[in-house]
C-alpha cells in the first residue's frame, strides 16, 4: 500500500513538474514570436520607406 501511494505522489509531482516546463516553454515561445513580428514589422517599413525615398 506504501509503494502504491508514494508511486501516486510521484506520478502528481511528475505532472506539477511537467506542466510548469510546458507552461516556461510556452511563455519563451510567445515572446520569442512577438519579437519576430516587431522585427518583421520594423524591416518591412524601413524598406517602404527607403523605396519611397528613392523613387
């Protein structure tokens, strides 16, 4: 009955654990993609800008 309930607790602290990686992973990812669509952004409207100026 022991190994049943610490194999349970371990199982629970796997999950509590596997869920706050998941959730770190998520978080890295969504500013990883904010940040590229800023840079996207600022690249697309400098080269607006310089081929307005040169034409």
């Amino acid at each position: 009955m022991g190994r049943i309930l610490l194999l349970v607790v371990a199982v629970i602290v796997g999950f509590f654990l596997l869920g706050t990686l998941l959730s770190l992973v998520a978080g890295i990812v969504k500013w990883a993609l904010i940040i590229g669509v800023v840079i996207l952004a600022v690249t697309a409207l400098s080269k607006i800008l310089r081929s307005r100026d040169a034409g």
